[in-house]
C-alpha cells in the first residue's frame, strides 16, 4: 500500500525552500568565481490595499533561516539528482552564513520602499536566502497588520475586548496556521485557538466547544450538563446550534442548577450584534462572538451596539482576505567592484528600486510618528533610526526579543501612528521622503545605466 | 545569545496542529464515557466568488495526516502543562485512527455541500480530524481551482503554454509554498520553483535568473555571457534589467557568439502583451512571461496577441488573490445512539447543514457533466458515485494514485465541465440537486428539533 506524504519541512529539508534559480545562480555564481560582497535589501513597494502602514512580524523566523542554513545530505542528494555539479555541492555542504544582516524590529509600522532586513554578504550567501526571507517576514507582517487593524478599532470604540485567533483550519496551509497564531499575538491579541503555536511559541491557547458536542447528545440541556460536569468554570459553552437565544437561557439554567460561574457563551451565527443584545437581556454571561469576524465585522458590531467580552476572528485573520498579498521583494542594492562597494538599481518598467545600504529615520513629534525618511546608511540624518545591527559577520549581535517584547512594541508604535493613517478604510498616507543624498544616488546611477545602456 | 525558533512542524509536534477545543471536546468525550460512532463531513457551503466549480486536491495529506495520528511524549507533555488529565493523556498517547474514510478523489471537480470527505468513526477520534483536514484540503483546492482556470484559458485560447508555478515567495508560510506547487500540479501547471516541492512530491523544478544576477556584473552582456558559461543551452536569460527589448537583441547577440541555442528569454516587467510582440520582431528566442501572471492576465495577455512559449505565475496562484479563500466545513452529521445511527444537523441561521451520510452522483451526457445529485449514502441513484472508500476499520483499503494520475483526472475533469461553468467571470451555475430521499431526511429532522426545542 503506498505511503501518503505529508510533505512538512524538516531540518533536512528545510534549506530546500528556495526557488531552483537561487541555487543556479549560486552555482554560477561559484563556478565562474564571481562572487562579489553585495547588499540585499527586503521591502515591498507598496501598501496593500486599505492599509495606512504596516507592521513588522517574523523577523525570528528570518533569523532562524538565516543561522540555520545548512545542507544536509539529503538536501545534496536531491540537488545532484537535479544535476548541480560535485564541486558546487561540496562547497554547497560547507555553507554558512557569515555576513551581516540589519533589520526592523518586530512590531514596527512599516511604509513602502523602506527596508525590513538588509543582508550583506558574498552574494552567493545573500541570494539564497531570497525566497525564505520574504516568505517569513511577508506573511507573519501581513497577519500582524491585520490583528493591529482589529486591536486598533476595540482601542478607539471597545472596551478591552479579547481577541483570540480561530483561523488554523483555513489558513494555508500549517506553517501559516501556526505563524498566523504568532503574528496575530504580536499584532495585539491574546491568544489562539493552535495547540501547536502554544507549544512551539508559547502564544496563550483558548478553546471552547464546537456545534458536534452539542449534535452528539440527545438535547441541548444533556450536551451542556456533561460539558460543565468535565469544564466547570472554564467552560465557555456554544448556544447557537439550534435557537441562540433559548440557548442562553438554557446556559445560564443548567450553569445554576450546577452551582457554577461559568466564563460565558459563544456566539457563531446569525446577526451577532441584535443577538449578542438579546442574550445579554436573558442571562448575564460573557458573551464570545465568532463567525465572520473582522475589523469591518467589529466596527459594524460596535456601532450597533453589540454586547461582547472577546471576539474570534478566523479566516479572514488569517488569510487577510481583503488584502491577501503583500508583494516582498529581495533587490540587490550595492556589489563589490574592485574593492569597493558599487550601488546598483534595476530600470524595469514599474519596479525601479533605489540603490545602497540604507536607513529609515522615524520623526516623532508630541510622542506622535509625523514622517520617515529613507537615506543612504552612511548618511545622518534627525529621527529615530529603525533599522538595527542584528548580525555581524555571521554572529549576532543583538538578542531577538520576546514575544511578549514585540507584542508591546507593536502596541506602542501602532499608538504612535497619528489616527488618520489607522483607518481601515481609506487611511490617510503617511509622509515617507527620500533622502536627498539618496536621491542624488539614484539619479546618479540612473544616467550611468542609461548612458550604458 | 537567545536561539531563534523556525516554528516548523515536526512529527513531534505536528498531532498539536489542532484546535484547543478539539482536544477539550475529547477529554470530555472521554472522561465523561460519552464516544459514540460519528459521522463528519467536510463540504464547503459556497464557491467562492467568482469560482463555477472548485477542483479539489491534498487528500494525501489529509489521509496522512489520519494515519499518522500520533502522540507522542513531547505533545503529551505540552498538553499536560496545559492542564490535561493524565488518564485522558495516557488514551491519547495509545490513540490511533480505527475508522473509515470516504473521499473524493484529487482532481474532481466539486460544488458547494458536495462532501469531499466523510469520515465515520469514535467520535473522540474524528472530532480530532477536523482542524487538519480542512486545513490541507481546502488549501490545496483553492490553488488546484487557480491552476485549472489558468490552464483552461490557455486551453481556449492558448497553444499549450507551460505554466510554471513562481509563488514560494509569497505564499503564506513554507507549507503553502510546497502545497501551491502540489496543487497547482495537480491542477494543470507543469512544474514549480520550489525546490523542497521538487524533492517532497517529485513535482518538476524549473529556474531562470533574477535581476541581481544581471545587477551584480558591470555589464548586462558580462552577465549573460557568464551565465551562458556556465549554463549553455540550458538558459532563460531576464532580459528586462535595463530595456526589454535591447535586453532581447543583446541576449540573441550573445547566444548567437556563443554559438549556442538557449532556452529562451523571461520578461518580468512593463507591458508584457506589447514588448513581448516587439521581442518576437528582434529576436526567435522562446518567450518566459513572469510578473502578475493569473487567468485574467493569461487571458488579455492572449487577446493582445502577445507571444510566449510560457507564463510563472506567482503571488495570484498561490494566495489565490481574488478568493483567498474557501470556507470548509467539517460537521457532524450522524451519531451512534442505542446501536444505531441518528442523523444530526444544526438549525444556525444561514448555516444549516444536511444530515446523514452521503454519496455525490454526477451525471454525465456524450461526455459533459450535466448535474450532480447529493443523496444519502445508503441511496441507489444514477450517474457517477463520486465518493469512494479510502480507509475501512483504520485500515486503507485503495492506494493513493500518483500525482501524474490526479493531474491527469483534473485535466479530463475540468473539460467534462461546459464551457460556461468554466468561465473566469462570471460562471454560469452548475446544477446541484438534492435527492429526494435526503430532502425528506432533512425536513424529518428538522421538524423533530424543532419540536424539541
């Protein structure tokens, strides 16, 4: 009988997570004996859709790939198979990271073209790590901007409601499951309902019951009895499987009949904001709302008023679904030329980049964020500078923070954010200036490849 | 220093890819002597926008996922210090899967509360199932859908174009990467770059070059020759650094001096219709079309009489950018009660689901799909049985099919649909009826809960 395949990642094959050019290119790279130092700079464009700023996520996930990168024998085995050369492999086999690599923090808003992670590098190291790096920063600051979204409107018309993410079953795939649950928290919410993101990333996990327990007994009443004689207090029982608000009566019924102060009920269906009232006029339990749940979801459910303790948003966490993409790119900036560090743009239609190494400064004004600018590395410039050292030939020199660190800063700098640019919809942009030596730089080289050209 | 964490699941940690309230559910299932035989079926209620028929894929993983359930001592220990009994935990580090599963097979197509997949066991145990098989079910059959409609269109108005899967970068998380090349194999494309895809599903691997390989040399024609050097007739070069269409002749020029015959080109930039006419006049290479490649593009990219021997689709194929998302559903719709089984549904407004074990029949006239009948598993009806048995008593009783025979089935599939189920926009709906037998099952039941409540 054939063996299904699950197909994770193993550290054996974890280096394998790359697009095949990166590994054609290194080769190339290796055998015509070009290899440069070069710069890589980690940005993206353009805000998706609806989005004033974003915020930072994965920068762990980054440096893991980055430290790790490693490849093993069945990693190599594979890549001959493919028919890269022995002498490439074998070099392929001894292959550590020993560049430098400066990037956000975790929690940061970030605007288009200003950098996330810098890698310097000989650009056979620096080009492998292309696909993995966007890939982990992309996603995980996709999810945190989105739970940031959803933190920031129960700030403005909330009180204090919880947010646990529910999503895991329609993510996509498992990675994303568990990194949505580690974003979402930095993002501004409590917890998920991923056992697995508890355990790998130690994110608060909450759980409550599903409409199957209610189906699987009898009646209603023999479902919620037999949960709370297991739960007790803990419970949070599901009251919409057949009619929401007799449910709640029935709830508040058996918890007193039992003795116990049950943490509330969930609501899963229906209009939520008229239920969650009429709920809260027949018993006094907190009230959880799942099913649907968004930052559109909860503004609308604040403004009618609804009754809620905490909400859990699923898929459209996860999978950000109005803004499903943020498109990361990975550009060379800068390549050793006879000793020297040469700055280095693409012309393409749409997708001119700017050269160099470089910074973000951050001006705050009144504990409020006014403006960035993007300048040269080497250039000083006012305002806070973002970008950090986090390894230096291929040692880190800075502690990755705790989650608990991201999540706060993240909260902080999402504050920071005057208002208009934290709307969801239509947000106000912010002011991102380019530098004038940066500027100049790109000009510069602008007329040298076109004079080239 | 502080050890980042990769946070990739392992078989250590991948049984916790679950729900908190999954494991809750089965403490209570357990303690309170409660495991009846149940029956879930996993279905989605709509297609999602724009979607005329949704091409399902991952059943090996989820098949995976159920035989390889197992909990071993470091999940244990994680759900210990999450409070978890230890007579429950000493069950669950015996449990495996001892039941049945019915699925459809990848590659057919499926329609809204059509089951994909029903399984019929303890109730502890598929109570378990439903977070991780949503997740690589559903995943997978959006991406497979997104590789179908872009294979259809090139089947309409192409000439056999190869569809190259570009997406690692931005999928959600790694899983996503190597599943979207999965899928999007097994949905009509040719191959992937995802090099871990390659050597997990032995899907085709395919890889040009990046800009920052042109970038890093000093000239654009330094930079192809190297290339050419080192790759020969192998070679795509990306001619759009600079100009596309000098980037064209200048690659001809080269290959031409180099004697060889190369691959071809990739344009990844600007007005790809219109320049790759104007490559097609200054040069005979194969044309390579990447940047914002889905169905839409494909299809305009046609009706502008652009000229290309393939397209690298990326971000849209694997976020399915313009529905990201598929909402699959996992219910209960039967439970043992006094040795027999009883059918079970919930009354939630706008989210009723029909009861009983079912069988999908499709109906088929001179080789076109004309409408599916959902009945009860026990009915005779005609057409097509879609559903077939995969595992019995825990044991798998039909072998997985190679990914080449579900790529095959998708492709014969999706063609035995009418053309207007397949259109991009706007898709004319596919008839789904209910079976007589499943409407009077339904009604039945409804009106005794009713009764009840």
């Amino acid at each position: 009988m054939t063996q299904p395949t699950a197909g994770y990642l193993s550290p054996e094959t974890a280096p394998l997570f790359t697009d095949l050019y990166e590994l054609r290119m290194m080769q190339a790279y290796y055998n015509q004996e070009h290899n440069p130092r070069a710069t890589f700079s980690l940005f993206f464009r353009e805000l998706p859709t609806k989005r004033g700023y974003m915020l930072t996520a994965g920068l762990e996930q980054a440096v893991h790939a980055i430290e790790q990168l490693s490849f093993g024998p069945r990693a190599i085995d594979y890549l001959s198979e493919l028919g890269f050369g022995e002498r490439f492999l074998e070099h392929l086999s001894d292959l550590e990271f020993t560049g430098d690599v400066w990037a956000l923090p975790e929690g940061t808003p970030v605007f288009g073209n200003e950098p996330m992670l810098e890698v310097t590098a000989p650009i056979l190291q620096g080009q492998l790590l292309e696909t993995i790096v966007i890939n982990q920063l992309g996603y995980q600051t996709l999810v945190a901007t989105k739970a940031g979204r959803m933190r920031d409107v129960i700030d403005r018309q909330g009180d204090g409601q919880s947010l646990v993410d529910f999503g895991s079953r329609r993510s996509h795939g498992t990675d994303a499951g568990i990194k949505a649950a580690r974003a979402a928290y930095v993002g501004g919410f409590d917890g998920t309902s991923n056992v697995a993101a508890g355990e790998l990333f130690d994110v608060p996990v909450f759980g409550t019951m599903a409409h199957s327990w209610v189906q699987s007994f009898a009646t209603e009443r023999a479902a919620f009895e037999t949960y709370l004689a297991e739960h007790g207090e803990e419970t949070i029982l599901l009251i919409d499987t057949y009619d929401t608000v007799a449910g709640a009566e029935l709830a508040a019924d058996v918890a007193d009949e039992m003795g116990l102060e049950i943490r509330g009920v969930r609501l899963d269906s229906g209009d939520l904001p008229a239920l969650s009232k009429a709920v809260d006029e027949v018993c006094e339990l907190d009230q959880y709302i799942s099913s649907g749940i968004d930052e559109y979801a909860i503004r609308d459910f604040f403004d009618r008023d609804g009754v809620a303790t905490g909400f859990g948003p699923g898929t459209a966490l996860v999978t950000s679904t109005d803004a499903p993409k943020v498109e990361g790119v990975y550009k060379l900036v800068a390549v050793e030329r006879d000793g020297e560090m040469h700055p280095t743009m693409k012309l393409s239609t749409g997708k001119v980049t700017y050269p160099h190494a470089k910074r973000v400064h951050r001006i705050e004004e009144n504990g409020q964020y006014v403006g960035d600018v993007i300048g040269l590395r080497v250039e000083s410039l006012p305002g806070e500078n973002l970008l950090e050292p986090v390894i230096e030939d291929g040692e880190r020199v800075a502690d990755l923070p705790s989650l608990e660190t991201s999540r706060d800063r993240a909260n902080e700098r999402r504050s920071n954010l005057p208002a208009p640019h934290r709307r969801i919809d239509d947000p106000e942009p912010y002011a991102v200036e380019i530098s004038d030596g940066l500027e100049r730089a790109t000009e510069e080289l602008r007329r040298d490849l076109e004079a080239k050209a």
